[in-house]
C-alpha cells in the first residue's frame, strides 16, 4: 500500500484542487450567487422567514419529481408525463377523500400505488418493447391530463381534511411550546443535522486517507464544513424564525438523503448509470437493462404521485390544471443540475441544486414584479445558459 | 496501354502505427487490377488515401491521375475525375427507389425542382447496362443483396466513371450474383473503362484480373502479370502471409487438461433475415489449460458463434447444446453465463465493452458487484482496493483508478476490459480480438496475461483475425467459414499457409462439399510432406 500511496498526487497544490472540482461545486455557488442577487436587488424580502418557508413549500414538489426524473434521465429516457401524472393523482385523491370520504391514510397509499401502476405502464413499453420514451409518456402526458379533467368532471373538488392538509402547509409539532418566537425543536433538528453531516464528511474523509484514497486538502475540507454548517444552521434559524420546519421539508430531505445514497453508493444505482453511460456494455455485463429502465419509471411514477398529492395539499382543492407545465420544470431543474441528455450522468445534488435555482428564480422575479411573460423568457435562456456552460466546460 | 493512375511511395500512420509504408501501384486504361491481402493488410486505406478520404497532406507520396499529380482534398474532388467506390458495406438508403438512390447526391433538375422524368429515363438506361431488371421506382429494400450491388454500380455509372474501385463486391453476393457480377466488370473492361478489384476470393481475381498486387503488413509484396504466367494460388497465399514471427510471442509450456466446455449442434440464425442461418450446427470444445484459436475472415461468424453463447447477446432461434464439465449449463442470459463461469471480452471495447465516461474502478467492478458490496450497498473501499489490485497486476497506465476509462490508450483500455472479466473469475475466457487496434508492446503484455490465464487452468478461446498471433499464442486453431468450422490444426502442423488456404478455398464456394473436403485433405497432406 506505502508504494502506491507515494504515486498518488496526495500534495497537490490546493489552487489545482479548487480548479478540478469547481465543476461539482460551480452549481451551487451559482445557487449561491443568484440567491445573493435576488437579496440584494429585492432589499432583503427574499430571505425573509416567511418569503422562505413559502419558497420551500412552493417548489417542494417539483424538488420531489426531480429525484425521479433525474434516475429517469440518467437512463438515457424523459418522462413527459409526470405533470399531467400529478395533477390526475391530485384529482384522485379528492375524489377519494372529499367525494367518498375514505380516510387520508388508504387514500395515500391508494394513490401511491397508483402511480406505480402509472409508471409501470409507461415503462412496460419503453423497456420492454423499446418504444422511444419521448412518445409512451407524450401519450402519456395527453392521456392523465384528460383523466384528470374526466375524474374531476372538468370541476375543482375539495377542500381536504385539514389532517391532509399538514402534508404541505404543516409544520413539525413544537416540543418545548413556551419558548418564544423562536421554534426550538426545529432550531435543534437542523443543528443535528448540521453536526450529523460534518461527523459523516470526517468519518468518510478520515477512512478514505487511512486507505491511501486521495482526499481534499485539509483547509479545503474544513472551509468546506463550516460552510455547510453554517449555510445549515442560517437556514433553519431563518425557517424557525417563521413556524418551524415545513412538513413537506422534513420529506423532502428524507428523500433527497436516500436517493443520494441510492445513486451514489448502491448496486443499483451504479448499474442505473452504466445503462445510461454505455447500454450494450451493460448488458455484456450482465446487467438487467430493461428491468432496471423499466423501474426507473415505476419510480418516477410513484414520485410523481407524492407530488401530486403534496399539490393538491397546499391547494387544498384538484382541479384540471393542476401539474399543468410541471414536466418542464422538473426536466429543466435536471438538466440545470448538469445531467446528460446523452445519458449515465447526473447528480441528485445537481437536481436538487436545479429545482432550486429555477424556484429561488420565480420567486425573486415574481417578488421584483417582472410579469409570468418575461420570467418565461429569463427562465428559457438560463436553461440553455447553464446546459452550454457545461458542454463547454466538457470540452475544455 | 497507357497508365491511368500511377500511386507512388506512399506512406500512412496513424498514431505512429504505420498502416501503409512506401506503396507503388499503378493502374492501367482498360484493366482490372486485383489488390489482395489480409485483414488489416492495408487495403482499404490505400483506397481511402487514393479517393481523397484522407487528404493530400495527411500521406506521404504521390498520386498521378491521367497524367497529372494530384491533391485530392475530399471524395468530390476524386469523383470529379471519375474515381469512384463501391464499399463494401452498400451505401444505399434503403426507403428510397431505385432511382431516388441512384441520384441521391445530384440529380437532374429543371428550375431548381428534381426532374422526376429524367430520373426515371436515365435510372432505366443505367439498370439496363448493369443488367438489372426492376423497375427503377422499386424501393431498394425490396431487392435482394445481389441486385442492390448492381444498383451501386448504376450509381456509380451514373457518375462519369474512368477508375472504379470495388471493395470485396462479391462478399455478400451468392455465386451466381458474384459470376454476372465479374462479367459486367468485364464488359465494363472491354469499353476501356479500369477497375481496382480488392478481393479475398483468390478464384475470383485469377477468373477476371490483369493484374494482381500483394499487399502485406502495409506494404507491397508484389504485382503479378496474369498474362505473362500462370497464376498460382499457393504463391499469393505465401505473399500474402509470410512473415518473421520470432520474439513476438512469449514462450509458454501448455499443461492441458481434460475438456471443460463443450458446445454441440449450434445453431445460430441472423436476428434481422429471418431465413439465414449464421451459424450452422457446429461443435466446438476448449480443455482446461488450453487455449483455442478462432481463425476465420470478417464476417465468418466467429464473433456472433462466441457472443450467441454467451447470453444469447446476437441472434435468434439459438439451438444447441452447451456441456460444462460434462453437465448441460443454462446460458440463455448473460448473467447466468457469467455465473456458469464464462466472461466474453468484445471486439469492440469503446461500443460494447466500457463505459467511456466512467472511470477504471467502476469499469473493473461492473460485471461482478456483487463481490465488492453487502447488502447491496458497495464498499468503496473493497472496490477501490480491487481496482488498484488489477491496476498493478495488469499494468493499467493511469493516473489513479479514479481516471475516466475514455482517456486511455486502446492497449490500456483493453487491460481494463479483461480486468472487469477477470473479476468475473471465469472458467472459459473468450477473447475476441483482444489486441485489435493496440500497440506492439501492449500486445505483447496482452499476450503473457492471456498465458498466465491459460497456465491458471482457464480454458482459453481467442478470436483472431491475425493469424501470427493465433499461431504465436494458441495451442489449436479452428477455422471458420461461413458458420461453420473448416479446418482445425494442431499447433505443431499449423501454418498461416495451411490456415489461409482453407479459408480461400472454401471461398470457392465448390457445390459438391465431398469433393471440397478431398481437396482440402489432398493440400493439408501436400503441406505436410
């Protein structure tokens, strides 16, 4: 082991080091950046407690379809579906709930499943009958639009439960309720968190250096930390400063943590991105492909429906227009967090990273008044902005 | 005769491999000139530099046309003289008709629109000099092979040809296509019209050649005047492949065992045509220790014999039996393969065999994760040690096994692919061309790892279409043919004059197969004494 850790460039000069990665980190520095602007030029309403919470609750879903269509991408497919699969789960969910008055919890596993059974259907075709993605769920995306209409018979339905209603506009319950304007619990569950991902960043850091791996330079890794704990503790001070921790956040986050496990250190989710990065080569491998494509889509399915109902939550009521345009959001925050249309790359932190910065964008553009008009326009440019930036970046 | 086309001391690298080295060839009006050689022998890239596909300025040497030194810089400027090919693999585009293909890069036009009436009329007059009848609005897919190779030939008629250059015309043609194929190119000859033929059927080009040129290792071996002497297929196929072999293979004292891998009666059909049997009811069987050589052209169905068998990965309507350790094994998908003890390492490692993107460790763990993770969750560590163990062990130049695979050299490369399938731990090793497209020292580091496999007690199959290699490495070599094997030889009688002549003679086609088997028995007992 002595010899080979002498090859290994474990000295490099930190300026070569900040260079190479700052491809993984350019994304969140440019969240970062366009955060700063919105703050800046809307004299500080952007990071207000309120205004915040609002942002997280506002593109929660479109975070949660992000994890799937990113698997979905980095497959090589797109799902064109998921709006229209959302706003027919929505729509389901408040026949089942308001109409027949099933209580909240089968109603969300009956939902759930369907949603599977909705990606199922779409992947049969994709990866067992090689149907180009783009047409199943085109089809897709016309055939749950006119369910939902058909389901809702082209009305709005609702309101929910108000216990249904805490899936979005919730927030976690206060353990210690007499302590002020400031919410505890959740001050103390993101100082947790905080500490738990400095703990798990020196744990990996520490066992990859003891087996001869090369690590980031110290100062590099310990700005880096304190970074992230500081970046941490603001935030849940500031969403404190409001009503405590969403909900939907504390969902969010779950997921966000397991499909970043899921992508980055299981089996599974390194064959899902040797099918994207060189499909043939992947089956000489042994790799299932179509089943793997095909679970993709279930998945994204079922993601799509939690999106739906989390819609239909913080609205309160389905209508037929509900998911309208979603698809367009949840590709584009993909593509922004720097996955391949080509296939086998991607991050679930870039997509989360994307989601954001298309929602910090709506709302710093909606809060400065620029009308739905132009934001379309700046939104478009920025898409194809970023998607360049990369493909340059590639090239270099 | 005067001289049409005069090729002189030219010279082709690529990447510091030399792929042509001082070539002189010259072509006269009115005369088929027959250039033979084996695979890799430099061929097609003559005929690419010649048609401008490789600039003037990326060879050395000179091209006089018609009297005149040349710079082509594309195919238009070579067309633009009338030098046309008809590749091997046929270029027409086939929901098209006819005609459409024939006009496809400039067709009569009147006002800036196609001439829909000039198309057909000239279509026909062209179909009828190739012989061709069929309408010229017939679309191209619902012709045979045979008659699309005509079409081709209309195409190039179409075009003010002087030097037609056909890339093995006849590969894919049955015998009476290729006979009324070669006559048109004579009545083609007989009105002044020259042609460059590239062939492997030596019977062919001694039927229809002025001419022949022996090109060898990118060299020209020889020219033969077919009139001045009689041609004698035996002098080619010594030209052809003599060589020196000594010092290019490491030494290897085999300890073979008793039969691990049996295959019986496999047959194997075309996955597109329905009624083509591919490979057709062959045995085949590889001993513990032993390393088997594939030998055969392109296209005689060694790839898809090896990649049928393991996981059904080419073809339709598999059916035979495949024995391991006396035992019928299920080998129907590729992970049951790779669990039977199999690995296949591909041909084409960029398109089948890495993930270019990703890099070495992910590349070498791929086919066998299961062994570097519990639970489905993999250890980084186990698997970062396991890739920097084969790094070592194989020699991988790479910067660390972090590197992205796409960077690395073709022979490094290669050493990635064999490493992910000897993490397989395989019992039989099949190798398809292993050392394509790699340098020397690379093959040679190939070469001994393929022999520490086989004194490991691995059976070894190794397709090849160098046959030095296959007559360096391997104990036994089987020769393919059209599906089937045609020939084995033992590594003591194998010769590469044995070998090619199996293969050419069977090129012949002969329709009594009694009366090709005496013959084949008469030359492998003339060899021998």
């Amino acid at each position: 082991m002595s010899d080979k850790t002498a090859t290994l460039p474990g000295t490099r000069e930190h300026a070569g080091f900040v260079k190479t990665n700052l491809r993984e980190y350019g994304m969140l520095l440019s969240l970062f950046a366009i955060m700063l602007f919105f703050e800046l030029v809307t004299d500080g309403t952007l990071l207000r407690p309120l205004n915040l919470t609002n942002l997280v609750l506002q593109n929660s879903y479109i975070v949660i379809m992000a994890l799937g269509m990113l698997l979905v991408i980095v497959t090589g497919h797109i799902d064109l579906s998921v709006g229209s699969v959302a706003g027919f789960i929505g729509a389901i969910a408040a026949v089942l709930m308001v109409r027949y008055g099933v209580h909240f919890i089968p109603a969300t596993i009956a939902c759930l499943a369907l949603g599977a059974l909705i990606g199922a259907a779409q992947g049969y075709w994709v990866a067992y009958f090689k149907i180009p993605s783009f047409i199943v769920t085109l089809a897709g995306m016309l055939v749950f639009k006119g369910l939902a209409l058909a389901v809702l018979q082209g009305q709005s339905v609702g309101p929910f439960s108000p216990t249904f209603q805490k899936l979005s506009s919730g927030f976690i319950p206060e353990l210690f309720p007499g302590a002020g304007t400031l919410y505890p619990t959740s001050l103390l569950i993101g100082a947790a968190l905080a500490l738990g991902l400095v703990y798990i960043s020196v744990k990996t850091r520490a066992r990859r250096a003891s087996h001869g791996v090369e690590v980031e330079p110290t100062s590099f890794f310990a700005l880096k930390n304190a970074i992230l704990v500081g970046v941490v503790i603001y935030f849940t001070y500031l969403i404190a400063s409001h009503r405590g921790l969403p909900n939907v956040l504390v969902i969010m986050v779950a997921l966000i943590a397991l499909y970043g496990f899921v992508t980055t250190r299981t089996t599974i989710g390194r064959q899902i991105y040797a099918v994207g990065g060189n499909e043939k080569a992947a089956k000489l491998s042994g790799i299932k492909t179509e089943r793997l494509t095909f679970l993709t889509f279930v998945n994204m399915g079922v993601l799509a429906a939690l999106a739906g109902l989390v819609f239909a939550a913080r609205l309160n009521t389905a209508t037929p227009k509900a998911g309208l345009g979603f698809e367009l959001d949840v590709i584009a925050a993909c593509f922004i967090g720097g996955a391949s249309a080509y296939g086998g790359v991607g991050r679930v932190a870039g997509a989360v990273i994307g989601a954001l910065i298309m929602g910090v964008m709506n709302n710093g553009m909606s809060i400065l008044g620029i009308g739905i008009d132009y934001q379309q326009v700046i939104k478009g440019l920025v898409l194809l902005g970023a998607v360049c930036l990369d493909v340059y970046n590639q090239r270099r | 005769m005067s001289t049409l086309l005069e090729m002189r001391g030219i010279s082709k690298a690529f990447a510091g491999v030399k792929a042509l080295e001082d070539i002189n060839f010259t072509v006269r009006q009115g005369e088929i000139h027959a250039v033979v050689g084996e695979n890799g022998a430099g061929k097609s890239t003559l005929v690419k530099v010649l048609s401008g596909v490789y600039p003037h300025g990326s060879y050395d040497g000179s091209i006089v046309y018609d009297g005149r030194e040349r710079h082509f810089r594309d195919i238009n400027d070579s067309e633009a003289l009338g030098i046309i090919i008809i590749h091997q693999e046929l270029a027409l585009i086939p929901l098209l008709s006819i005609a459409e293909n024939i006009f496809i890069a400039n067709p009569p036009s009147r006002f800036g629109m196609i001439d829909r009436d000039a198309v057909y009329k000239r279509s026909q007059q062209l179909l009828a000099k190739v012989g061709l009848n069929e309408a010229p609005d017939t679309l191209v897919t619902n012709i045979g092979v045979g008659k699309q190779q005509l079409v081709e030939i209309a195409k190039a008629l179409s075009k003010e040809v002087r030097l037609l250059i056909l890339d093995e015309p006849t590969a894919s043609l049955n015998e009476s296509d290729s006979a009324a194929l070669l006559d048109l190119l004579v009545e083609f000859r007989s009105q002044g019209m020259s042609a460059i033929l590239i062939s492997h059927k030596l019977n062919e080009v001694a039927r229809v050649a002025d001419r022949i040129t022996v090109l060898r290792d990118g060299r020209t071996v020889d020219t033969m005047d077919c009139q001045a002497s009689t041609i004698e297929e035996d002098r080619i196929i010594r030209k052809m492949v003599d060589r020196d072999l000594e010092h290019r293979f490491p030494k290897r004292e085999p300890t073979i065992g008793e039969p691990v891998f049996k295959v019986e009666n496999w047959s194997v059909y075309h996955p597109l045509h329905a009624g083509r049997q591919v490979i057709k009811n062959v045995d085949f069987q590889v001993r513990r220790g032993e390393i088997v050589g594939i030998a055969g052209l392109m296209g005689a169905g060694r790839t898809e014999f090896a990649m049928s068998l393991f996981g059904r990965s080419w073809g339709r309507r598999i059916t035979g039996r495949a024995l391991l350790h006396g035992r019928e094994v299920d080998l129907s998908t590729v992970s049951r393969a790779i669990d039977a003890g199999l690995a296949y390492v591909t041909e084409d490692r960029k398109q089948l065999g890495l993930l270019l993107a990703d890099d070495v460790r992910k590349n070498i763990t791929l086919a066998n994760l299961g062994s570097v993770s519990s639970g489905h969750v993999i250890d980084d560590i186990k698997e970062m040690r396991v890739a920097s163990d084969y790094r070592n062990r194989m020699r991988i130049r790479c910067s660390d096994v972090y590197q992205a695979s796409g960077n690395l050299s073709g022979g490094n490369q290669q050493k990635v692919v064999l490493s992910k399938w000897l993490f397989t731990d395989p019992e039989i090793l099949i190798l398809d061309e292993p050392t394509r497209g790699i340098d020397i020292g690379a093959k040679y580091e190939i070469y001994c790892i393929i022999n520490e496999l086989a004194d490991a007690g691995k059976a070894v199959i190794m397709i090849s279409s160098e046959m030095p290699e296959l007559l360096g490495i391997c104990d036994r070599i089987c020769v393919m043919n059209e599906g089937a094997f045609v020939g084995e030889f033992d590594r003591s009688e194998a010769t590469q004059e044995k070998i090619m002549r199996v293969i050419v003679r069977k090129g012949e086609r002969l329709v009594d197969r009694d009366l090709q088997r005496s013959s084949a028995e008469e030359l492998s007992g003339g060899a021998l004494r």
